[in-house]
C-alpha cells in the first residue's frame, strides 16, 4: 500500500492522481529543454545571425555538439526544477530561480549587441534584472509561474527550427582552403610583421603611466628605428589592415561579400575590388618566390589569401571555433557562451593558440616573409597589472595598460622563441598596429592618430629615433625593398622620407 502511494505523489511531495505525472513529468521536461536552449542564446546568435565573413565555417560538428549541449543542460535544469520543487521555505516554492537562469544569458546578448560599449553599470543592471525576475517568481508564484511556464513550454519550439538553421549554415559553408605550395631553396633575406591590435602610440609611449613598464617594447626601440609620427591609416581593422596590405589607403568601408571576399575602394569614382585579387604584399612575395607564413584574427587571411600564402593560421573574433572543425573544440566553446566571460574566455584562448603558432612560423627558416596580427592590447582585459597574471576577471577603468602589459609579454615571447632559433638578429622586424586607441572603447584625452611603428633591421643594435610623419600602408613597399637588399639600417631613414605620404 505504502508502494503505490508513492508512486502516485508528484515530484514536488504533493497528492497526484497517476494519470497526470508522465503528462507532468514531460511538461517539465519540456520545460527544462525550452530554458536550456535559452540559455545557449549566444552560441546560437553567433551561429545564425553572425556576418558569415567573420566567422568561421561551421560544420555538423557543431551542430551535433550544440545538440548534445543542450541536451545535458536540459538534464540539469530538470533536477533543478525537481529539486526546487522540493525545497520550500516559509511556503514558497524557489522554481522562480531556475528560470532567472537563462535570463543572465538572453541579457548578455542584449547587452553585447544594444551596450556594447558600456561597461560597469549596464553589466550591474543587466545581472540585477534576471536576478529580480526570478525573485518575484518565488514571491508570486500563483500569479506569474503559470504564465512562466506556458512562455517556456512554448519557446521549445525553438530548439528544433534552430537545429534546421543551422543545418542550413554548415551546408552553405565551404570547406577549409588549400593553401599555396612551398617554394626552395630558403630565402636568403627574411622579415617578421608584428602588428598589435589598438596599440596607440602616444599612450604606449610618450604618455605612458609612469607605474607601467614594457620592457620588451623599450628594449627593442633603443635598437632599431623608432618613429614619432606613423600615421594610422583608418580608425578600424577591416579598414586598416587592407589599406596596410595593399599598400594603399581605402576610400569608404570595406563590403564583405560571402565569407572568402572584402570589397575594397581606392577612389570614388573607383569599381569594388575583391580584396584577395588586387596588388598586395602577399602577391609581391609570392611573384617574389617568397613563402609567406600568416598568423591573424578578427579577418579571414587564410580564406582570402589562399593561392598567395603557404602557412595560415586564423581566429575569429567571435568564437573559440577556427576553419578547421574539431568537435571537441566546438563543444568547449558553446559551453563559454554560457558565461558573460566568454569574450574574455576566449581572447584568454585565442591569443594562448596565437602565440603557439606565431612562434612556429616565427622561427620557420622557410618562411621568408611572416605576418602576425596579434589581439593584443585590443580588449576586452584579460590581464591584471597588480598580480602580473593573464585572467578573465580583472576589472580597470583604463584596461588598455593591463592589456599593454600582456602585448609586451608576447613580444618577449616570440622574440625569445626566434633568438633561440638563431632567427632574430637575421630577420628584419617590423612592430606597428592597425589603428590607435579609439576613444569608444576607452575614454583617453587628447587622442591622437598616431601607432607605434618601430623596425629592426638584421644585426641592428643601434637605434634610431625618426620624427618625418608617414602612413603605415608604406609597409608593403618597404617589405620588397628590404627582401631585395635595397633597404639597410644605415639608409632606412632616408628611404622612409623618399616614400612618406
């Protein structure tokens, strides 16, 4: 007798005719899918709404892990709602707060796309809403948690036409590309472009902190040419970058076109050109018979570049996922999107992968021209100035000398990397950036266009300070000339006031 009573008992302890608990048990189980699926929000909007040029090329690897994720979160809020069900205090049910739960996720999403910019208080009033709402569940419950639950047995329609989506998505994406093939014998001249990301000039150096110290970046300009007045040749990567590698300034903004082509402008009158086809540094070197090795994030150089460049390694800005599918990868990385950390998260792992591969290509004697675009000092923090440790938690009003620590870090280590394969003092080096600090992501007085610019020429030890203004798009026919022993450290000035513009 004391058997069939507790088989006819809801999960919450209540009286339950047997009838209605596998029509209850499946409502929650609904119910609990609907709110894990919310709470994949972020990896879901990347994955279907993201520009198909700046992500990678989703697979059915990822579509079977999101399925596989969302599965085992489900799993887990079903306990949660059973145990919440259980637990009562005062008389009231805490299934409220399980709720909340996908809220923090779903206001990440608005913060990222409608506060992008905003930082402390809008994070604060973003986590106070979600947790408000799941508070006034547990205080109203007869009120709001019928209403609760019939939106969320609703909402689970989502997870199905999400699924299709994406199916859509991997089918339309195209395979990774075959990169050119290597030229022999190894090149007798070799260059290394290192350009970090939002790297301004006047805060790095002449206007530092007097508490901030970069001993990589101070080593190395008492060594080599250091100039006062490089001139950014835009104010945003997708902008800047093609203007450094076509070694022309752009008129208006680039235009992508499905996710291997950029559209670029040089004039007003001028027609849209794919930015892979027209004159460029990667096409110089492979006329040159020169491989090229590149290292980026944020653009795709490995699609566009593809019959140019022999090495590639890229990551995007928005996901922890590259060209080449890896399930597991794919796995970890929906499980960041749970977290309102997962912009940091994944820079932490992004630049740890970077550096990885830069060093390898870095210290490739094959390879005669190497291109690292590094997102470093780019934000978001991940580096404490007061523990000296890289860590998605630290929190600084003026962030961008945190992250000018950890760019000075990564020069040490990559130039450690090439001194030990006896590569440094061989190679001419080249350290700028694509734009300087812009002041909507930080908040800096009396802003100035200016970027690093500082390059070592082989066996340089003496340094030299260069004040003639110039644009870093001068880059592309300073890497031919330097290539072809036209350029040394004695004459470089002088050919820098030749070619300024």
């Amino acid at each position: 007798m004391g058997g069939l009573l507790a088989n006819t008992r809801g999960e919450s302890g209540e009286q339950a005719p047997r009838a209605t608990l596998p029509r209850h048990r499946l409502r929650r189980a609904l119910i609990a899918l609907s709110l894990a699926n919310l709470a994949f929000l972020s990896a879901w909007q990347r994955r279907l709404y993201g520009t198909s040029f700046l992500s990678p090329s989703w697979s059915w690897a990822d579509e079977l892990t999101m399925f596989l994720n969302v599965l085992l979160l489900a799993a887990i809020f079903y306990l949660l709602l059973v145990l919440t069900a259980k637990l009562k205090l005062r008389g009231r049910a805490f299934e409220g707060l399980v709720y909340a739960l996908p809220l923090f996720a779903v206001s990440n999403v608005v913060r990222r796309i409608a506060f992008p910019y905003h930082g402390l208080i809008t994070a604060v009033l973003l986590i106070i809403l979600p947790l408000a709402a799941g508070v006034a569940i547990v205080c109203f419950p007869r009120k709001l948690l019928p209403a609760v639950e019939f939106i969320a047995v609703g909402l689970v329609v989502l997870l199905p036409l999400n699924l299709f989506r994406m199916a859509l998505v991997s089918a339309r994406h195209n395979p990774p590309p075959v990169l050119a093939g290597r030229f022999d014998p190894p090149p007798v001249r070799r260059a290394v472009i290192m350009i970090f990301d939002e790297m301004d000039f006047a805060l790095s150096f002449p206007r530092r902190p007097a508490g901030i110290h970069l001993p990589q970046f101070d080593r190395l300009r008492t060594q080599a040419f250091f100039a006062t007045a490089a001139h950014q040749p835009a104010t945003d990567t997708e902008k800047a970058l093609p203007s450094i590698i076509s070694g022309r300034e752009l008129y208006g903004f680039p235009a992508a076109q499905g996710d291997r082509s950029l559209l670029l402008r040089f004039s007003e009158d001028g027609r849209p050109q794919d930015w892979g086809a027209v004159p460029n540094l990667f096409a110089d070197m492979r006329s040159a018979r020169v491989n090229v090795g590149v290292v980026g994030w944020y653009l795709p150089y490995c699609r566009i570049f593809t019959s140019l460049i022999t090495d590639c390694y890229w990551e995007p800005i928005y996901s922890g996922v590259t060209d080449t599918p890896a399930a597991g990868r794919s796995f970890v990385d929906e499980l960041d999107a749970l977290t309102p950390l997962e912009s940091r998260v994944r820079l932490i792992q992004r630049l740890q992968h970077m550096i990885v591969k830069a060093e390898s290509m870095a210290d490739d004697p094959q390879l005669g021209l190497v291109f690292i675009h590094l997102p470093v000092p780019h934000g978001p923090e991940i580096f404490d100035r007061y523990s000296s440790s890289v860590t998605p938690f630290a929190v600084h009003k003026d962030w961008f000398f945190d992250n000018l620590l950890l760019a000075d870090r990564t020069l040490g280590v990559i130039r450690g990397s090439m001194e030990q394969a006896g590569l440094w003092d061989q190679s001419a080096i080249i350290i700028t950036s694509d734009h300087s600090l812009r002041q909507v992501m930080m908040a800096h007085p009396d802003p100035v266009p200016l970027v690093p610019f500082i390059v070592k020429m082989p066996g340089q030890r003496q340094g030299v300070v260069f004040d003639t203004p110039f644009t870093t798009p001068i880059i592309r026919p300073l890497i031919s000339a330097i290539l072809r022993g036209e350029v040394t450290a004695a004459n470089l000035p002088d050919w820098i006031r030749q070619h300024a513009r």
